[in-house]
C-alpha cells in the first residue's frame, strides 16, 4: 500500500539533493518492455555488456518486474538544465555529472531510512572509475545504480505516470532517475 509520508519525505529529500523536477508514481505502473532491451542490445550507448548494472548481467525483465511488484512507491527525480543551444555539450555533461554525483548521498540518506530501496539511475552504474565487470564481481553490489533502461523501463512513459515532464523544451537537458521503495 502506498505510503504518503514517506512519499513526501523522500521527494522533499530530493529537492533537498538539488533535483530541481520531482514527481511520484506508484511501483504498479513499472512496466519492463522487451523492445527497450532491444535497445540496449543495439549498444547505441556502449555499455552493453560492459557493466555489472547493465544488461545482459543486470538481470532479466521477468527479474525486474518481480522486483516492481514487490514495492509501492516510486519517487521520480530529474536535473534539469538551459544549454546555450542545442551543441552546448558542456552543459549536457556537467548536468549529467552533477545528477550522479548527487544521487551517491542522496541514496545513502534514503536507504537509511528503506534499506531495501531500488535506484534506477540516468544511464549505467559510474560508482566506480572502471566497472569490474565481467572479470571480478562488483565492488558494491547493494549501491550500484541500473539504468532505468537497463530495468526495460519507458523513461517518458514512466515520467508521464509521475506527472513531470521528460521534455523540458527546446534547449533544455534533463537527466532523469528514480527510486522504487
Ligand atoms: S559499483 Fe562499480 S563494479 Fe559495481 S556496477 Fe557499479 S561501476 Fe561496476
């Protein structure tokens, strides 16, 4: 059952972190898709099979929507920023360090208060320099962030649920992540 306080609270934490777009949805409108898997297969982003978070090691869809169907509540939250225009790759990139480097205390703050919570992150794990993977096993199993794909989740789809925008108009970047708890 769906737990409005903490709802609240986690989303006041967000904003605290310095996420600037925060929604909620519920764990039962998570729906993994095959064809976003497809995707990560396609390796247009060069993380397929090169990251303990990222398929094929993350885990199958049938494993992530048993997971969804075990919590009630998701926070959604997203770094949004203005670029000089739509080249401004500085911004594209300081926006995206800056949304996971906040998201490293903020799950630490969350997790003190769910342990068992899920991070579903902007893109594969960075917790490390360099991925142990495939060789040795990850360094931090119970940190590492899977990207909200790599799960087989429709960011747009997912953002839409939470009532946020995905697309923040022209000249605009947003990084987009969520925790499930
Ligand atoms: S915590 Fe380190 S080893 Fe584990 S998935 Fe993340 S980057 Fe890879």
């Amino acid at each position: 059952m769906s737990n409005p306080e903490l709802v609240e609270k986690i989303e006041n934490m967000a904003r605290d972190h310095g996420y600037n777009c925060v929604g909620h949805t519920t764990a039962d409108k998570l729906h993994p898709r095959d064809a976003v898997r497809d995707m990560c297969a396609a390796n247009t982003c060069h993380s397929y099979d090169r990251n303990w978070s990222c398929p094929p090691a993350c885990g199958s869809i049938e494993d992530y929507a048993k997971k969804f169907s075990e919590y009630e509540d998701v926070v959604v939250f997203e770094t949004v920023a203005e670029m000089e225009d739509e080249f401004d790759v500085d911004t594209m990139l300081d926006t995206n360090d800056d949304h996971k480097e906040r998201m490293i205390p903020f799950a630490e703050d969350v997790r003190e208060i769910v342990p068992d919570c899920l991070f579903l992150s902007a893109g594969p794990c960075t917790l490390c320099e360099e991925c142990a993977y495939p060789d040795n096993p990850c360094r931090f199993p119970k940190k590492q962030f899977a990207a909200m794909e790599a799960s087989g989740l429709v960011v747009s789809d997912v953002c839409k649920s939470a009532d946020i925008p995905y697309n923040h108009g022209k000249n605009h970047i947003a990084y987009i992540s969520c925790v499930v708890f």
